[in-house]
C-alpha cells in the first residue's frame, strides 16, 4: 500500500532540501568559484574598424582586488603562469588590484603584487589602466584629491606602464595601431569632486593618424559615449554581476539602455569586451561568471570554441 507523506512531513522535508541546497550553492559561491576555478574566455570578433589592423593576440586581466585569502599572491602567481602559455602578443591589466576592506580578511602589499604579475611576457609588453578601488584604497590621494594612486607607483616600478588618458602607438608585421587608456571615471568618493578623472576627447585627441585603435576603459559606462573611431572597447569593473544566471546579472543596471555587465555587446556598429574579472567587491561570492582570462583574436580566423 502506497503511504504519503503528511503535508507537515512535505514542508518539513521541502525546507530540509532547500536548505541543503542553499548551504551547497553558498559553499560554491564563496570557497570553490572564486578560489579554485580559472577559464580562458575566447573572442574573435570582426571588426570593422580593425580591417586595417594587424593579426593580435590580446590577453585582457581584470579585477584582481588582491587580498587573502580570496586572491593571494600563489594565485596570481597561477593566472601570470597561465596567461603567459596563452603566448599573447599584448597584455592589458584593467584596473583594481587591491581588495576592498569589506571583504579582505588580510591585505596583500601591492608592491609584492605587482613583483608577481611582472612576469608577465609578451613581445608588446604589458600596458594598464586604474580602476575606482586604485583610488577609493589609497586614503591621501582620496583626501588630497589628486595625485598617484599606490597601485600606479608600484606596477610603474616594475615597468609596466599606466595609461591615464594617453596613447601609445604600435606597430606589428609593419602595421601600426594605437592602444589608449582612459583614467577611472568614478575615482574620488568626495562631494566637492565630479568623481572621475578621465578625459576621452583629450586621449582620442592624442591619436594622430587613421591607425586603428583599442581603448581601456575601467568602467564600461562610458562605451555610450565611445565614437566609432574607436575599434574596440575593453572593460571590467562589473565582475559579471559576481551572480549571473541564465546569462542575466540582476545586480548591474543598464547603461543608456545597454546590458553592459559582461561580455561581448555591439550598439551602433560598435563593440565593446567587458571581462568578468578575477576577484571579488562588497560580498565575497561569484556564481556562474568564474574568474576568467580573455583572449581575443584579432585580424585572425574565427575560433572554433567560445570558452576552454
């Protein structure tokens, strides 16, 4: 005879599943996501204004926010290793390597974090850009209101050099390209302050010739604002959401109506790559966006595989 459970035992056993659940995906969420998983996201998107333009292999690092024990120095230490066997032309580091304190159980030095991602190799160096918690992490240049932020001094003592709304051109198989890099646009927490110091007419102005060009740019806000001029826009800052299901990041608005929280968005004949980063901001947690490289092809064949 078929015995059914009583609704009480139903509930009962429904809250009991359900917590399970709950403590499995919180358990994945904050100790084996963000800690354990590392992909390489793959683009190779047509370009209209990269037909011109070299063949260029670009590894795109973002969102480090550095700290123990959610981005040690050993895992840094593992996506240098790893992007370096991707044999990238050009890397180009997107800003935010500290940690926020909301979440950083130990700080980790940026001197030391930078002695550990300057082994990075590539045959056109490595290139970054600050992010917002370069500026919100350093307390003098937050009250001054102006000057280099820590993160700037240490990589730039490693010679890696920090593009603030400047440009440096490139030349690869006898064809030349521009790389520009904007300053953070919401880099003072201050009321007496606008917020931001980039300037994008003041950096394109610096382009001197029809060369394509790649733009750094922390925050992808700005991408509205990006003229076609521009080949390709790079940024992070979003961490995908940190939650992203069903390939919808409920915590990140939209952007003059664009869905600007990950990956690859063309508006207007216009593209943009927003990485979903390394680390973690305001609640240690990632699900469904692990830490990733991205890799992108340019003036190359299409790729078979999306991600590895």
């Amino acid at each position: 005879m078929l015995i059914l459970p009583s609704r009480r035992q139903f509930l009962t056993g429904l809250g009991a599943t359900a917590a399970t659940l709950g403590l499995s995906t919180a358990t994945y969420g904050i100790g084996i996501e963000p800690l354990h998983r590392l992909v390489v996201t793959r683009y190779a998107p047509i370009l209209p204004g990269w037909a011109d333009g070299p063949s260029l292999r670009v590894a795109v690092l973002a969102d480090f926010h550095v700290c123990e024990p959610f981005m040690s120095l050993d895992r840094v230490a593992e996506i240098v290793a790893t992007t370096n066997a991707l044999k990238p032309d050009i890397v180009l580091l997107l800003g935010d390597y500290p940690a926020s304190r909301r979440i950083a159980w130990r700080r980790v030095p940026l001197v030391d974090f930078a002695r550990v991602i300057g082994d990075l190799r590539a045959p056109l160096g490595i290139h970054a850009v600050l992010g917002n918690h370069d500026y919100w992490d350093d307390e003098a240049v937050q009250i001054a209101g102006r000057g280099a932020p820590e993160s700037r001094r240490a990589l730039e003592a490693r010679g890696i050099p920090v593009l603030e709304n400047d440009v440096t051109r490139f030349v690869k198989d006898g064809r030349p390209f521009w790389l520009a890099g904007l300053g953070d646009q919401q880099a003072f927490m201050s009321e007496e302050s606008d917020g931001g110091v980039d300037d994008l007419p003041g950096t394109l102005a610096k382009v001197t010739n029809d060369a394509p060009v790649l733009l750094m740019a922390h925050e992808p806000d700005i991408f509205p604002k990006v003229p076609s001029r521009v080949a390709l826009t790079l940024s992070g800052h979003t961490h995908g959401g940190q939650i992203r299901l069903l390939g919808h990041s409920p915590a990140i608005r939209r952007v003059g109506g664009l869905d600007l929280s990950y990956g690859h968005v063309v508006a207007g004949g216009r593209h943009i790559i927003v990485s979903g980063g390394f680390g973690m901001s305001r609640l240690p947690v990632r699900i469904g966006v692990p830490p990733e490289i991205v890799l992108i092809e340019l003036g190359r064949p299409p790729l078979t595989a999306a991600a590895s």
